[in-house]
C-alpha cells in the first residue's frame, strides 16, 4: 500500500478479509485472530467493521460491535506497520466512533495490553478513560492482564 495514493475510510466487505487477517497478523504477531475468528466477526457485524483503503490495498482497520443496551466494543484496532504514525489510528478511531455514535451507542468499552503506551495514548487523545482500579489480572487468560478504557458518547 502507497503512503502516497488517497485514503478512504469504509465498511470492510467478504473480499477484505484476507486483508484484514494480514493486518491483524501484522499489528497482533505474537497473538493474532484465529482466520475463523475474523471471518466470523465480518459475517456477523459487517456494518461495524471498518477498513482504511488506497484502492489498492488496506492500510488499516477496526473492529466493533453493534450496540446491545447502548454499549459496544472496540475489538481490534490496527495499523499497518509503515504508516504508523501519521494520524491514521486516530482517524479510523474517529470516524467508528461516529458510526457507533448514529447508532445509539452511549457507552465504548476496549481492552489493552497495559504496556501498549501507543494505543493507550490515542485512546487517551479520544476521551477515553482507564478502569480506575487499574489492569485486570488474568483478564484474557493467566498472565494475560488487560486495562479496560471506556468513552462516553
Ligand atoms: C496503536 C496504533 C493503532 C496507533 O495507530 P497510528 O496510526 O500509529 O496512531 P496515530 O498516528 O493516529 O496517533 C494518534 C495518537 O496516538 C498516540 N500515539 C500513536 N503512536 C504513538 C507512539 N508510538 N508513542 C506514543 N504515542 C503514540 C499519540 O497520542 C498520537 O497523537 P499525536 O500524533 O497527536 O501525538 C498502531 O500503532 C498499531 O497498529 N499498533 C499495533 C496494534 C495495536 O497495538 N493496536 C491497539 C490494540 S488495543
């Protein structure tokens, strides 16, 4: 993918998803989605999948839940390595989250590796705030601790 081709950001469709397992793989090496995971996901919740494309390629992508009781998740966010930092996290953050906002989301709850100071830091930049009682211990399996961060919209 060229940093210099235009970007668009739109929901992912069946034919993104070997792309989507490649950024996944990409932002997530040690720990990525099962492909059935991602496959699965996309049928369900297309509409809450977003893709950063250049026509000709993806660059990035998010993945979110449809609301249930005003609340979503924020899944899974990436950004392929060569064009980390230039904005683009953010702007896929953003334009989600204006999504989950049209859709009655009141509430936008993630989970992050608590040394992830990057992905911590956009989410700050966004608005949201850390579960106050700090990392959950074991929250994705033995010594797989997670802070959660949540946003009001
Ligand atoms: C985390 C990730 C999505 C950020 O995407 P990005 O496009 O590089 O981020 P942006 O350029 O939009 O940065 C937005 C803000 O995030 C923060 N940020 C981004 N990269 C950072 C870094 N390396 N160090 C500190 N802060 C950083 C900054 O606050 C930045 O705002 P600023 O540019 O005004 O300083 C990207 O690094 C990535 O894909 N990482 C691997 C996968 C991952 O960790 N996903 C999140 C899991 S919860």
């Amino acid at each position: 993918m060229s940093g210099v081709r235009r970007l668009r950001i739109r929901a992912a469709t069946e034919e993104d998803l070997p792309h989507i397992v490649r950024l996944d793989e990409e932002a997530f090496p040690a720990d990525p989605y099962p492909y059935f995971v991602l496959r699965q996901l996309l049928a369900s919740f297309p509409d809450f999948v977003f893709v950063l494309d250049d026509g000709e390629g993806l660059g990035g992508y998010v993945l979110s839940t449809p609301p249930n009781a005003a609340q979503s998740w924020i899944l899974s966010l990436g950004i392929a390595p060569g064009l980390r930092g230039q904005g683009l996290g953010k702007q896929l953050m953003t334009q989600i989250l204006g999504h989950l906002r049209a859709e009655g989301v009141h509430s936008v709850t993630l989970s992050v590796e608590p040394r992830n100071h990057a992905a911590i830091a956009l989410y700050q930049s966004l608005g949201f705030t850390a579960d106050p009682g700090g990392p959950r211990q074991d929250y994705f399996g033995p010594g797989a601790h997670r802070l959660l961060m949540t946003l009001s919209l």
